[in-house]
C-alpha cells in the first residue's frame, strides 16, 4: 500500500470516527432529553438508561455498518463478475476481427497475384 492509499484510508477511518461520534452526541442529547422530562427517576436510574440507549445505538450502528459493508462487497464481486464477462467478449471480439482482418487481407493479396 503506497502513502496516497494509506492516506486515503486514514482520512476514511477519521471521517468514519467523527461520524460515530457525532451520531452518538445526538443520541446522548435524545436520551439526555427523554430522563429530564421523566419524572421520579433518580439519578442511577437516568445514568442506567442513558448507558443502555448508547449501547443500542452503538449496537444498531455496528449492524447498519456490517450490513452496508455486506452490501458493498456483493455488489464489487457482482461488479467484478460482469467486468470479466465484459473482458471476455471484448477479447472474442477482437479475435475475430483480427480473423476476418486477416482473411480479408489474404483475399486481397490473393486476387493481386
């Protein structure tokens, strides 16, 4: 892996952190929300619901990351699979037009002599 690539997959890993962490202040702002507005829960109560709701969230992002990078690489070896179909008709292709090309030629030289 050359420095470009290694740069480009640490600012992925960057943009994937912050974008964890941004997901999470939302969620803790939600849940934040949602104790202050329940009534007679006492502090542990809050704080127990509040680090319940942060690992689910951290579970359901987990499963929506896996599943999208489940997604991603069916869709490469998909993408993959046509390409070689696709490689090999053009290679077909051109073996025939280099036969008929060479045909031709010969009928050409042919009728010359």
């Amino acid at each position: 892996m050359d420095t470009s690539e290694e740069a480009a997959r640490g600012l992925s890993d960057i943009e994937g952190f912050l974008y964890q962490e941004a997901h999470l202040a939302a969620a803790r702002r939600r849940v934040a929300d949602f104790t202050t507005r329940a009534p007679g829960l006492t502090r542990e109560q809050k704080a127990d619901i509040e680090r319940w709701y942060l690992e689910e969230q951290r579970y359901v992002a987990r499963m929506v990351t896996e599943h999208i990078a489940a997604c991603i690489d069916v869709v490469k070896e998909q993408q993959h699979i046509r390409f070689g179909r696709w490689l090999r008709g053009t290679l077909t292709a051109m073996v025939l037009i280099t036969m008929a090309l060479g045909l031709c030629v010969t009928v050409v030289l042919g009728s010359l002599s």
